[in-house]
C-alpha cells in the first residue's frame, strides 16, 4: 500500500479563472464581455428577431476597457459568452516615479499597487494636476491579470 501517491494539486480556487459564462441574450449595456479575448465595455446589444432560417443573434458593440478600441461581435442569444471579473478601485496618487505610480487606497489608506503612468492624454492630465498640487484620485481596473488606470478626478 505505500506505493500508492496519495499527493494531489488541489483545484483552483473559485473565480480562479477570472471570467464566468452568461447568455449572450442577458448581456446588458454598460456590462462587461470578452471580445476575441479582449476585455470590452459593452456600448450597443442588438437582439434581432428569429428568422426562417436561423435563431435570434445579439449584436455586441464595445470598447476595450485598456485601450478604448471598438470591436464587434455576433452571437445565437442562446450561446454562452464569457464575461470577465472587472474590478475598479479608487486610489489617491501619492507619486510618480519613472513613470510608475505610487497609489494609496482610499478605503484602507494602505499603499496600493504600483502602476504604470497611462499614456496620451490620461497620463498628461494625472501627472499635470499632480505637479500642480491638486488631489487626484486614480481609477484603476483589474481584469484577467491585467491593470491600468483608467480614469481619473482632481481637487
């Protein structure tokens, strides 16, 4: 009997994956999907209505959350899509380092996660009203192991 390897790897952890499947037909504007395996806002859902010769098809129209590229998709309103956790967290910027910046959680007040400073016209306007001494407050988004900000306020 103790030839017999009783040590196994335990299964990921729930949510592990960091996407869940939905019916294409439930998707709702302003919801997240993936798009050829980018991670999308949705701007338009279209639902046509059943013909002679297919099923009802959703048109999805969306963003990309990182980069703000428009991409489409069809689907049977039937069919499951994977929709990705897409976490957002409000942070106040407390520096920037070499193009990275330092963040302190609103909520805990501990330092956040190091994030790179956007590029174009979100990280100009971040690292302007930072040198001009107003708060900022960043938003960041996390989805599929990916991070960036995404927003941002000033005071």
């Amino acid at each position: 009997m103790s030839g017999v390897d009783l040590d196994f790897e335990p299964p990921a952890e729930a949510g592990g994956s960091g996407t869940f499947p939905m019916r294409a037909g439930a998707l709702r504007r302003n919801g997240h999907v993936l798009v050829d395996g980018v991670v999308c806002r949705l701007t338009d859902v279209s639902i046509s209505k059943p013909g002679q010769h297919g099923p009802t098809e959703v048109h999805l129209a969306g963003v990309d959350v990182f980069t703000g590229e428009k991409h489409e998709d069809v689907h049977p309103s039937s069919r499951d899509v994977e929709v990705p956790v897409v976490v957002c967290t409000e942070y106040v910027l407390a520096g920037v380092d070499g193009g990275r910046l330092r963040l302190v959680d609103v909520s805990t007040g501990e330092a956040g996660e190091d994030v790179a400073l956007p590029e174009g016209a979100l990280g100009r306007a971040v690292e302007g009203d930072f040198t001009a001494g107003k708060d900022v407050r960043v938003t960041v988004t996390r989805a599929l192991g990916r991070a960036a900000v995404t927003g941002h306020r000033a005071r």
